[in-house]
C-alpha cells in the first residue's frame, strides 16, 4: 500500500487524532502505514498531557500540537517555549490574540527549540474557524468583515509579527497564496475527499483541489480515523495528491 504514493505526498497529509484515547491515538497511529504526521488537539491533550506528544515523536512521527492558544503575551511565550520544547513540529495560536502576543509567541517558540537543541516549530496563526459561515459570525460576534477580508487581514497580522504560516480554510487559501509565498505555511482543515461526509465543517474542499490552490499541508480526520481501513484511506488520499 505504501508504495501507491509518494513520500512527499505522505508529508503533505496531517492525520487529526480527534476524538480518541490516548491508548486509542498511540495504537492508531503505529497501525497506519507510511503516516508521517499527526495532530493532537485540545481534547486529548487534556487526557493525556504533554507525554502524549514524545509518545508520539518515539514512534518517528512529527507532531502538530493544536491547542490555539490565544492570552497574553507572557502566558504566549510561556506555552510556546514549553510546547516547542516537546518538539512539537507546527504549534497553533489565535491570530486575533494581536502582534504583541504573537510576537511574545514566536520568541517564546524559538527559546523552547534551543533549549532541546532541536529546530525551531513553525508557529500557525487561526485566522477564521471553519466551523464558522459569514451571517453567523456577524450576527453572534457583531463582525462587520467578511469572511474572506478578515482572514486576509489576520494572516497578515501573524505574518507581520514573523510567524511562519497560518490556519484558514481551503477555501481561502488561493487569495492568501498570492499575498504570502513560501515558506509562509498554509495549512488547512476542512479536507473532505470526494464523497466524504462534511460533518460539522462548513467551508471545505477535496485534498488534490487544496493542493492545486496553494496549500501547503491538509489536516484530514474523520475520513481517515474513522474508516474500516484506515491505512487504505490514507494511501488514498496520499494517491489523490499525486494524480
């Protein structure tokens, strides 16, 4: 099965462990042949803790570690410093916590890497959550800006304050491409392969299509955790990517 895809292609595919145990996500993961990333999100971070993350990397797996963290500039460098330093690889905060905080979390992320003499994570700054649609987000949140313009206006905030990327939906990411070249990552939820239940997404594209229009990397869960082959899932999306 590994050999249907390409290595690169695995690269570009972050498998999100929502959901599970942590027995549950260790024994996922080491099951799924030729997965190279995977992502542990607020809910089974707070079950496992930060054991969850070298559990993870001991099984030769890169870690995105997406808890958004959105406070104040010294509780930002302090989860950054403390989250780099487990060696998550890609680490999320909330654009909208503001240039000074997002600042204090990219210092923050870099003295964590030294400390373990590892590389320095990319930082990825939330701009608007997929889950999101444009009449609720001015109706509950009084957010005159449209979609669109508020994610253009937040990455440039992240990317104003030197952060290396952000987190938008699929459907954002032509515009933000052709303000923001690499390395500048664009990374996005929202995957769903064709055929594939939305689920409680909103703004969403097929993997190849995110890819075409700029993406640098897709976040992909339920198609793929909740498959009754999981490993055939993957390589199908890896397949997607290459065709």
């Amino acid at each position: 099965m590994a050999s249907s895809f390409s290595a690169e292609s695995a690269e570009r595919i972050i498998v999100a462990l929502d959901g599970m145990a942590p027995d549950q996500a260790l024994a996922f993961s080491a099951q799924v042949e030729g997965l190279r990333w995977v992502k542990v999100g607020l809910e089974l971070f707070v079950q496992a803790g930060p054991d969850v993350v070298m559990q993870l990397r001991d099984q030769d797996l890169r870690v995105f570690l997406d808890l958004k963290f959105h406070d104040i500039p010294a509780t930002m460098e302090g989860s950054c410093r403390r989250a780099a330093a487990l060696g998550a690889e890609l680490i999320t905060v909330h654009a909208c916590a503001g240039t000074e905080a997002l600042k204090a979390a990219q210092a923050g992320a870099v003295a964590g890497a030294a400390s373990t003499g590892i590389a320095t994570p990319t930082l990825l700054a939330v701009t608007v959550l997929t889950s999101w649609e444009e009449q609720r987000l001015q109706r509950e949140l009084a957010i005159e800006q449209g979609i669109a313009d508020r994610v253009l206006q937040l990455a440039q905030l992240a990317a104003t304050a030197g952060v290396g990327g952000c987190v938008c939906s699929p459907l954002e990411v032509a515009s933000l491409r052709a303000q923001h070249r690499r390395p500048f990552a664009l990374v996005t939820p929202g995957i769903r392969p064709q055929g594939s239940a939305v689920g409680d997404q909103v703004r969403v594209m097929t993997p190849p299509d995110a890819i075409a229009a700029g993406a640098s990397q897709l976040v992909i869960g339920r198609p793929i955790t909740q498959s009754t082959d999981p490993t055939g899932a993957f390589a199908q999306c890896c397949a997607a990517l290459t065709t």
